[in-house]
C-alpha cells in the first residue's frame, strides 16, 4: 500500500535509463473449476530502488485450461505510466485500459521446462489532452530449470511488435533464480534487460508468484 501511495505522489520524474531501476510484481493463478483459473496481477516499477516511480500494472483475466500443457486466456488491464518513459516520452499523463488475449504452450526437453506465450493487446490510450487506440503482439520464450525440488533457474525473452508506426517496440531479456516456498508460493529474483529503439533498461525484480486452488476452497463452503 506504500508503494501505491507513492507512486502517486511524486510530480516530476528523472528518466532511469542510467539507474539500476527496480521491479516489484505479484502474480497469481486461481483454479475455480477443472478448466477455468482467475488471473491475478500487480507490478510497481521503478526507475531506482523502490522510489523514482515509472509504472503501475493491475491485470486480471480468466483462464480456459485446455489440458494441462495449453490454455488461453482473455483479460483487462490498468495501466499508469510516468510521462518521461521511453515508450511515449514528452508526456505529462498516461493512463491505459488494455484488453488481452493470450495463448501458452508448455513442453518439456530433458530437464528444462519451456514455455511459449502468445499476446494481442488493444491498448486505449489517454494522454490528457488526447486519447489513442493502438494494437502490439508479443512473444515470449520462457525456459526453466530445477535445480532441486527449492531452487530453479528461469529465463525469457519476449518481443513486442507494434501494428502500426514503428514495428519494433521493445525487447526483454530476464534470468533469475528462484525459490519454491510451498507447494503454490514461489519467489524470483532476477534482472531484466529492456531494450527499446533508443534506450536500454537495468532492472532488478523481485516477484512472488501465490496459487491457491479457490476450487478446494469453494466445495468446501
């Protein structure tokens, strides 16, 4: 809740493309039923350690669970971005709605798990004095590796494509190590690479990732 307060409460940013910024996240997936899951989400990015704000992510989305290596998902999200970053800079206010659709597919090659992730985005842009609609994809590559039934090794990279203007958007490179807490809980600490046409961006992340079954829950209510 501090750091939703204040990132609202900082007036002029500094563009971080020279600082080691920092990214918080939480993510969650829900089991309602046998083939649906909520999707849960929230980021704080920052262009130092924990202050300099740069973005606010909230995504949600609901989940169709094809089997257990492919599912879909159709979702929303918020979004509030310092007007300085990379992606619209010169601007004083940006707010987002987006809608997404996604598409995951998962195999196995030896020990490493890998992951393919599938995205169309619409994206409804309001900069104040304006607003705009615009469309991107993106693809990710995600590999991870057990090291013990507590320790893995994950990494990814994902592309953004923009549907019109500039076809490239921007490109994240991630490695990390992680640790299984529980059975559904699990932390990352990694670093991130993002790189756009003009700037590159250090990132250190933090995430932790919670999926509780709601269904077990549910029948037993």
């Amino acid at each position: 809740m501090l750091m939703f307060i204040s990132a609202f409460t900082v007036e002029s940013q500094v563009n971080g493309e020279n600082e080691l910024g920092s990214w918080y996240m939480y993510f969650g997936t829900n089991k309602i039923s046998n083939k649906l899951s909520i999707h849960t989400e929230a980021q704080f990015r920052y262009y130092e350690q924990a202050k300099n704000f740069n973005q606010l992510l909230l995504r949600t989305g609901l989940n169709y669970h094809f089997d257990t290596n492919a599912w879909a998902t159709l979702g929303y999200g918020y979004i509030v971005t310092d007007g300085t970053f990379e992606e619209f800079s010169n601007e004083t206010h940006l707010d987002e709605h987006r809608i997404f659709e996604r598409f995951f597919l998962k195999n196995k090659v030896w020990e490493f798990n890998f992951e393919h992730r599938y995205t169309l985005e619409q994206r409804f842009l309001d900069f104040g004095d304006r607003n705009d609609v615009q469309h991107r994809m993106r693809y990710r590559l995600q590999i991870t590796l057990p090291l013990t039934n507590t320790f893995f090794l994950n990494f990814y990279d994902e592309i953004f494509i923009n549907l019109q203007d500039d076809i490239f958007g921007q490109n994240r490179l991630y490695a990390a190590l992680g640790i299984n807490i529980t059975e559904n809980t699990s932390l990352q600490l990694g670093y991130l690479k993002n790189h756009f046409s003009e700037a590159n961006y250090d990132r250190l992340q933090i995430g932790i990732t919670y999926n509780p079954d709601l269904m077990g829950i549910l029948k037993k209510k």
